[in-house]
C-alpha cells in the first residue's frame, strides 16, 4: 500500500467516524419537543374508547365530537388521536371532516378535542339541559 493508499483510508476511517458522531448527535438531540407548554392539550398517543352509551348520547355532541366518535368506531372503537386526525383526511361521504355546507373544517379533531375533551370524558356538562354524557374513556 503506497502513502496515497494509506491517506485515502485513513481518511475514509476518519470521514466513517463523523457519520456515525452525527447520526450519535441527531438521536441525542436536546430540543426534543416535551410536549409540554401552551394551553396543554391532547397528545396524539391518547387512546380514546367508545363508552357504552356513546351511541344513545352523542346527539348531545356538537359535529365534529360527533365525527370524532364515528372515526373512532370505524377504527374499532378505540383509537388513538393520531390515527383519529389521520381518518379525518381520508374520510369520504356523511364522515368528511367538514360542515354540513361541505366546507372543510379548518382545526384537526386534535385542536377540537381541546376544547371538547373534558365534556367527551365525562368530566363536565355539554350543557344545562343535557347533563354529564361520558362518550368516550
């Protein structure tokens, strides 16, 4: 092997060593979001289940807590809320993420589920007239 040979490897070595010191790096990143920040809100790896009474009551829940519960029955009756958003896009027809007007919703179910997820739970009233319903656990 002549010194042009043992240069070229050494290099080779050398430049083999920084790939794998910033592939080390970029999995040790330390501005991984937390999730954490802001209003809160509900993470795409919270699994919803249909309760038992979620098709006797979701009349209470406004459209799009109502497609949500379609979107999860559709998925068995439990899904998590990134499978829930990505539903969304696909679905066609009566389930469309949109209006009533075919006008299509500008929020994900994620965005509208902060502000519905604590009455879908059961944690506090739709309303005066209709009460705790529990749609989803």
């Amino acid at each position: 092997m002549n010194n042009q040979q043992k240069n070229d490897a050494v290099e080779m070595a050398q430049a083999k060593t920084n790939i794998a010191d910033r592939k080390a790096d970029i999995k040790a990143n330390p501005f991984t979001p937390t999730g954490k920040g802001g209003k809160g809100g509900v993470p795409l790896t919270m699994t919803l289940s249909l309760t038992a009474n979620a098709l006797s009551d979701f009349v209470v829940a406004p459209r799009q807590v109502q497609l949500v519960l379609g979107y999860i029955h559709s998925l068995g009756g439990t899904a998590t809320v990134q499978q829930i958003n990505e539903v969304s896009v696909k679905a066609t027809g009566d389930m469309t993420w949109c209006r009533p007007n075919g006008d299509l919703y500008e929020q994900t179910p994620q965005k509208i589920m902060l502000t519905y997820i604590t009455k879908m739970k059961g944690g506090t009233e739709w309303n005066k007239s209709n009460g705790i319903k529990a749609l989803v656990s």
